[in-house]
C-alpha cells in the first residue's frame, strides 16, 4: 500500500460523498487532510472528527467554491495560516474522485 506520511491532501467537497470518502481514504494512507466545505460545517466537522479518532491528522476550511475568487481565497487561506506549514507553491487540488496530493518541501 502506498503511504502518504508527510503529504497533505486539501479535498474540496470533503463534508460528504466521494469527497468526504477520498478524504476518509487518504488518510487512512498517511495524508494530513484538510477537509473543505462551503456550507456543511457540521459534516465537515464530523469528518474531521473520524479522521483523528482513527489517529490521523485533519482540519476543516471553509471556502465558497462559486464565488469569482473562491479558490484564490481558499488557497490563500491555506498558505497563510494553516500550521503544518503547507508549501507555498500552489498545491494540487483534488474534487470529488481525483486524487492528487501536495508534495511537502523541505
């Protein structure tokens, strides 16, 4: 199985269906998740809640993907302020079935 330890997974639409069950997925893998929501905080918060019971790493983001600049906003956000310390080039995203994870930097 291939491990994702040390690799961050940003997920939008992570609060439930295929994303809440890719973002289930990686990190049962190893990733670090950041399970995005644009208006299911409670899913999202619950998805979150499984990831950690289960010892893994996760946190939810809030973003309005409809919104003009909803993605430079979430990205922002993400660069900014998120303390496992996301890698300033631009991460993959990853919606629904995709699977792609950011490369951490050292």
């Amino acid at each position: 199985m291939t491990t994702l330890s040390g690799k961050t997974a940003l997920v939008t639409g992570a609060s439930r269906g295929i994303g809440r069950a890719s973002a289930l997925a990686l990190a049962r893998m190893g990733a670090q998740v950041l399970v995005h929501y644009s208006s299911g905080v409670k899913e999202a918060e619950a998805v979150v809640a499984e990831i950690r019971k289960a010892g893994g790493r996760a946190d939810a983001v809030a973003a309005d993907l409809s919104a003009p600049d909803g993605a430079h906003k979430l990205a922002r956000q993400v660069r900014a302020g998120h303390p496992w310390g996301v890698p300033k080039s631009c991460p993959r995203w990853m919606h629904g079935a995709q699977a792609n994870v950011s490369r951490t930097t050292s």
